[in-house]
C-alpha cells in the first residue's frame, strides 16, 4: 500500500433501482481500512450518449481517500461492480453500476488496461459538473486547465470521439483577430489541410465593402456555395484532420449585418439546405480580441477593400459571435485572448494545440466491438 492519495470516482447506473445500488457500492467501497469516501457530487439524470435506445442513466462523482496503489483500485472497483450485478464490461451496454477512476492524484497513466486522468473527462459534462461542485479549483494533470474551464468549453454538452469521422477544426473570430495565421500553424503541426476563406477570389466582395449593397446578396451566396463545397460531408475525407480559418455558422451572422431585409428572406431559404450538407466541427478555437485591437490589424495588413470596415462594425459582430457562442453545443469550444497567441511563444503554441488534439484523438485501442455509435455527439 502507498500513502493516502485522494482520487475520483465516476459514478453511473441505468438499470434497477439507480440511486439505492450507486449508495450500495460507495458503502462497499468504504467499507474497508484502504479507502475512504470523503464526497460526494449530487446525482444527475443524463440521455445515453450516443442517441442509444437505452434508460437514462443516473450520474454523479466520488471523492475518495486510498491507500490502494491505481492498479489494485481498479481491480477494487471491478469486483465492486461485479457483486452489485453488472456483467461483462461490454462499451456502450446498460449497466446496473460503473464505476470509473477520473483521477488518482495528480498521476498520468497508461496501461493496457488503465489510463488515468480517464480518457473521457474532458468530453462529458456530467462527469466535469461532478469534479466542479467538490473541488471547482481542480487541474486536469494532463491538459494542464481547470475542470471548471473544460467543462465551460462544452456548454452542458457531452461528446464522443468518432474515429471514422472527418476532424475538422474551426477557427472562429471576428475580422482582424488572427483567424488564418492561427490556422496556418496549427495545419503546420498537425500536419493538417488548411482551408481558407475565399475572400480574394470573391467578385463581389471588394464592392460590398465599397458600399454597393445591391451585391451583398451575391457575396453571401458566393460564400456560401464555396464554403459548402469545402467542408462538405462528402468532400473532407472520413478520419483526417482539416482546419477552417472559419466558422460555417457565422454565414448567418454576416447576412443579418449585410443584406436588406427582402435579400435576407430569400438567402435564408437557400442556406438551410447548405448548411445540413455541411461537416460538423470536432472543436472550434474561438479567438477573442477587442474590436479596437482588430481594427489596428485590419489597418496594418492593408487589404484595400478592408480599409474602410468601422470600429461599430466590428464592435456589432463581436456581440453577434458572443451571442452565437454563448448558446453552441454543436462541438466543444477553446476560448483563446488573441494576445495570449502575440509572438507565438512555443509553449503557448505547444499548450494549445494539446488542448486541440484532446478533441480529435483517435482511440486506437478500440475494437469494432467497442467503437461508439456514428453519432458524434450528444447535448442534454
């Protein structure tokens, strides 16, 4: 035995009486000189992820005390889950119990059959809901960001990695924030295609800037036919990774800004069937900077048809992304100051692109057995 380290268990049940065997086994658990409960999160209803014809589950997370070593913790939990009832561990199959070690210390693991801090933590809400209410200053030790922070990124959302699926990688912001020079070195590293807006070989583009807005319509649509055929469902090749130094969903953001009300009606006819053609971004990086900070860019990267973009412009469409991100659940979501990124120190950039590659990992270790559900995602 070591000495007492304090651990996290993730708590789950979906068949028979959920709350009485979740009790049951935290009473086995500590019912034993080597571990002791010390918390306990509230329990949760959650949807089965996955969109799974299965019961809801019920869900919630342990404090523990042990002396166990991680290794005879899980085999611990294992034969705690097997007197209360739960067969074999088959991936995505109700169960009467599971439970899950989150965290042991401040370890990082990787065994064959054990991997701490949990693989998943950072992609299911219930589980960071849980971490925040006992312990809201807690550092997930690999990612290196507070649990409070993680689960901020996934607006009460849970998520599934989905191996087979595109990973695409979508840099949000405002005009002049830093979009396409992020997006260069994060292609770069991940050895990613990097796929830019069209904004050069847009023919209206130049002219709706200069104040024709009898073009807008037409700028819009040319944006949107070419965005839809980049990253379209059938276009972005299934398991590789491509960035965007763009969100599709702003389309709307900048037709509500440009178009007059007779054009709006009919582009919003148009975009809905676009838009379901569209993939899914694994992750966004949203950059945040002030509009002032922006302008000063937009003004020395000396576009000419940017020059005369307004400060209350930038000013109204960074209270649209605010409001637009505010309420995403499509996909987590990495909130970056652009000033964090000034210089592109090799730690930040290093940081970073952990975060990233956190939301599009592939499990190698997976069977076709254990592979989840095509479902990517799943929001409750």
């Amino acid at each position: 035995m070591t000495e007492w380290v304090t651990a996290y268990i993730g708590l789950g049940s979906n068949l028979g009486d959920r709350e009485r065997t979740i009790h049951e086994a935290l009473a086995m658990l500590g019912g034993n000189g080597s571990i002791e409960v010390t918390r306990v999160s509230d329990l949760q209803e959650t949807a089965p992820l996955g969109q799974m014809a299965q019961p809801n589950y019920l869900n919630g997370v342990a404090e523990i005390r042990t002396r166990l070593e991680p290794q005879e913790l899980l085999r611990r939990l294992k034969a705690t889950e097997a007197a209360l009832g739960r067969g074999p561990h088959a991936k995505w199959a109700s169960r009467t119990i599971d439970l899950d070690l989150l965290l042991y210390g401040e370890r990082i693991i990787h065994e064959r059959d054990l991997v701490v801090p949990h693989p998943d933590i950072h992609l299911r809400s219930f589980v960071l809901e849980g971490l925040c209410q006992l312990t809201p200053g807690l550092v997930h030790p690999l990612l290196q960001e507070p649990v409070s922070e993680l689960l901020r990124r996934l607006a009460g959302g849970s998520f599934v990695l989905d191996p087979d699926a595109p990973k695409l990688i979508s840099i949000a912001g405002i005009i002049g924030v830093g979009k396409t020079t992020l997006a260069k070195k994060l292609g770069e590293i991940l050895g990613a295609a990097v796929l830019f807006e069209p904004y050069d070989t847009n023919p209206f583009l130049p002219e709706v800037y200069a104040g024709k807005s009898e073009l807008a319509l037409d700028s819009q649509l040319y944006f949107l036919v070419h965005r839809t055929q980049q990253i379209g469902r059938d276009t972005l090749p299934p398991g590789r990774t491509a960035v965007t130094d763009y969100v599709f969903d702003k389309e709307m953001i900048y037709a509500r800004r440009l178009l007059n009300p007779t054009q709006l009606k009919l582009y919003e006819s148009i975009y809905g069937p676009f838009a379901r053609r569209v993939t899914t971004p694994a992750v966004v990086v949203y950059l945040e900077d002030s509009p002032a900070n922006c302008l000063q860019r937009i003004h020395r990267r000396s576009r000419p048809y940017e020059q005369k973009i307004s400060l209350e412009f930038l000013e109204a469409l960074d209270g649209d992304y605010r409001q637009m991100f505010a309420g995403w659940k499509a996909s987590p979501v990495i909130r970056v100051p652009a000033s964090r990124l000034t210089g592109y120190a090799e730690a930040v950039v290093e940081h970073l692109v952990l975060q990233v590659k956190a939301y599009i990992a592939v499990k190698a270790e997976l069977s076709d057995s254990d592979k989840p559900p095509a479902v990517s995602c799943e929001t409750k």
